[in-house]
C-alpha cells in the first residue's frame, strides 16, 4: 500500500533522529545483477570474522562460484563479477562515535584476484570497520538471499532489512532509491509512474512474499511531484523460521560443538563445515587431537583442511575401533542422506525454472510472426541492463539470464500467462 505523507510530518527532526539510531548507514550502488548481489554477500560473510584483524581474504574459487550459483568452471563471468564488485561504491553518511558527522565512500572491494584456484580480495580499512559494526550494517541471511530471483527485489531487500530493528528506513530522496535500485541515468525511470510499475511494485511484493519481511511504502510529494520514499518494515510471521543464522542446523551437530571446544569462532566454523562437509572437518579435528599439544589449534586446524593432512595408517582395528567406525559410517550416512535432500532441492527449483522457459516458449510459439518480431522489439527497450541485452539478442527467449526479466515482461502483458507455476515463478 502507498501512502502520500502530509508535508508537515517531514521534518528535519525525523531526519536526523533516523541518523542518529547509526542503523543502516551504509549504502551500496545498486548497478549489479542479482547473482553479482549475491556474490558480494557470500564474500562477506567469508571474510566476517577476521574483516578487521587481517588486509587480505581467501576463498577457493569453485566453491564460491557453486554458493553464488554461477557454474563451478565459469571463472570468465567471476572475473567480471568481480570486476563490477571493485568498481561498485559503497557510501556512507552517519555520526562517528564522537557526535561527529561523518561521510565516506568506497569501492566495494578494494582489490580481487584469481590465483591457482583461489579468490583473494580486500576491503578498505574504513569499509571493513562499518561492514563489521552490526550497529551499522546487517549480513544478509544467505538462506533468504537463494529465494530471490530478482535483483531490484534483492536490492530493496538489503536496504530494508537493516533497518529491522527501527521499523522504518526513514526518507529517501527520489533520486536516492533510483541508486539504489540500479536505475538512475535511465530516462525510462525518470517517470515515477515507470519506477512504480516495473521496479517498486514487483520488488516490495517478491520482498513481501519471498523473504523473512514485510515492507509497505509510503511516499511524499511535493507539489504533484513524489519527492521521497520510505519503507515501514515489521517481521514476516509466515517466514520467521528463515530469520536464523544460515547454517543453524549445523549448530546442532558433534562436529560443530568440536570445532566450538577448540575455540573456532561460529561463522568460521560453519564456513568450515559448509565448505568441506562434517565427515572431512571430523577427520581433521581427530587428526589435530591426536598430535597432543599444539601452539596454535586454530591455524594448525585450518591447515590441515586445505593441505589434507592424514594421519599415518592405523594398526589392525579393536573391537572398539570397529564399533566407532560404524558410528561414524552411519554418521556418514545421515550426512549423505542430507546432502541428498539438499540436492534434490536445488533439483525441484531447476525443474521449476525449466517449467518456467518452456511456458515463455509456449507464448512465443503461440504469437505471430509479426507479433513474435515487435515482441522482441520490445523486450529489448525494456531492459535496461546491457549484458541481460548482450545476452538476449544472442539467445532470443532461450536466454536463461533474462528468465526473471521474461517473467515480469509476459505477466505485464498476459497476467495469467504463469497461472499454476507461481510457487516456480
């Protein structure tokens, strides 16, 4: 629902007091694509426990590419990715601890590079400080971010939810939200009636019904012109059981209350976990307990988990040794059967993306030549992304980039044409 806010109601006093609750001060152009927002995210929370103790941040290169959803080889389109993310600014307006005001800006990633099947990459020394301050900005749930298929919706979503705890974003010029939506320079969304129909309205909705949220905006206007946008934000009681840590089921297993005896912090062990499974992490904490004494368990431990290190072959095994080999086997098991379900998931939100490309094909297919040539005509105007462009006059409608973009661009036209596939779509 949009409101217009009577023009007495917006007064300096609500701006100020919304910077001085420090939430939510940092703002991130919105210039990237949905899986480019994705990927910064993941390097985030990667790099979370250590963003100001150490200059420098490593991750293997496949395993990021498979979390972010790119294909574990295609280090062409991480390259770009990465790119984008070092030419992407972060900015910053708010008060410093001394009452002070205080504005800064910041490339995204100051520096990332690819080397022997390693992403390396850093933040600036004042980026790092406020991305680590949970006063001043919120990690993203990734278990929520995997549910978006719309960048504009994941957007709205990041500059949203850190302002959970205040219930509003305060007031946004116009021209601000266009940033942060990724759409200012275009003459398109210059209209607020544009803006309204193809970005704010498919966002807050994909927002209302995909994440752990809800949002309403309200606008004011000045004159007959909407000057600023805010959004009130209150918990999502349908989906409050995604408003955990990512990784909470791991906190319930033996292996994760190992890594917590040997001091690993939390996020670190559950990248651990997630990175190498629980059957690997166990090997290697038996492994490091077994060599007695160590001066540095946590260094010594993540060591053995990139390097592989193994023990020496045990003798014949006792009656004992064999009985805990079978509990960790049927552990083992447990965990498959896990990795299974997990597959099978990522299996079902495959098949419903397909389902969603052949019910595009069936439109197309059902359209005139004529049609079929003014259609693509016009899908190409309405996108305003140059390699969602790039990548459909290559592809036609069997680009698979463009699917979100497809989606929304039939619905506009035929709003029954996804009936039966709206859990998919």
């Amino acid at each position: 629902m949009e409101r217009t806010i009577p023009h007495e109601k917006l007064t300096g006093a609500l701006r100020r007091q919304s910077v001085k609750k420090n939430v939510a001060a940092i703002h991130v152009s919105g210039k990237l694509t949905l899986l480019q927002r994705k990927l910064s995210n993941v390097l985030l929370l990667n790099a979370y426990d250590r963003l100001v103790t150490s200059s420098r941040h490593q991750i293997d290169a496949r395993t990021l590419c498979m979390m972010v959803g790119y294909n574990s080889n295609d280090m062409d389109t991480l390259k770009q990715s990465l790119r984008s993310l070092a030419e992407t600014t972060a900015e910053w307006d708010m008060l410093d601890a001394n009452g002070r005001q205080e504005w800064g800006v910041s490339a995204l990633l100051s520096y990332a590079k690819l080397s022997g099947g390693v992403c390396e990459y850093a933040y600036s020394p004042a980026l790092a400080e406020k991305l680590h301050d949970p006063k001043v900005f919120a990690l993203i749930n990734l278990n929520i971010q995997r549910r978006f298929t719309s960048g504009h919706a994941l957007a709205l979503y990041e500059n949203c939810y850190r302002f959970v705890r205040t219930g509003s974003t305060g007031w946004w010029p116009i021209d601000l939200f266009r940033r942060l939506m990724g759409v200012d320079g275009s003459a398109y969304y210059e209209s607020f009636k544009h803006l309204n129909a193809k970005i704010i309205k498919p966002a807050v909705a994909e927002v209302n019904k995909t994440s752990n949220i809800l949002i309403e905006p309200e606008l004011h206007k000045m004159g007959r012109q909407v000057s600023d946008i805010r959004f009130r934000i209150r918990e999502n009681p349908q989906l409050a059981m995604l408003d955990i840590d990512d990784g909470e089921g791991l906190r319930q297993g033996p292996v994760y209350a190992s890594l917590m005896e040997l001091g690993v912090s939390d996020r670190l062990a559950r990248q651990w976990i997630s990175e190498h499974g629980e059957v690997y992490v166990a090997e290697k904490v038996s492994y490091l307990k077994g060599r007695g004494a160590v001066e540095s368990p946590i260094g010594y431990l993540r060591a053995a988990l990139r390097d592989d290190y193994k023990a020496p072959a045990p003798p014949e095994p006792s009656d004992r040794a064999k009985a805990a080999a079978s509990a960790r086997m049927t552990q083992a098991r447990e965990v498959d059967s896990a990795e299974a379900a997990r597959a099978q998931l990522v299996d079902e939100e495959r098949k419903a993306r397909a389902a969603i490309m052949a019910r595009v094909q069936e439109i197309v297919a059902a359209r005139s030549p004529t049609q079929r040539d003014a259609d693509r005509r016009l899908f190409l105007a309405w996108l305003d992304d140059e390699l969602l462009k790039s990548e459909f006059s290559r592809l036609g409608w069997r680009s698979a980039l463009c699917v979100t973009e497809m989606v929304a661009f039939w619905r506009d036209m035929m709003p029954d044409a996804f009936d039966g596939l709206e859990t998919a779509a």
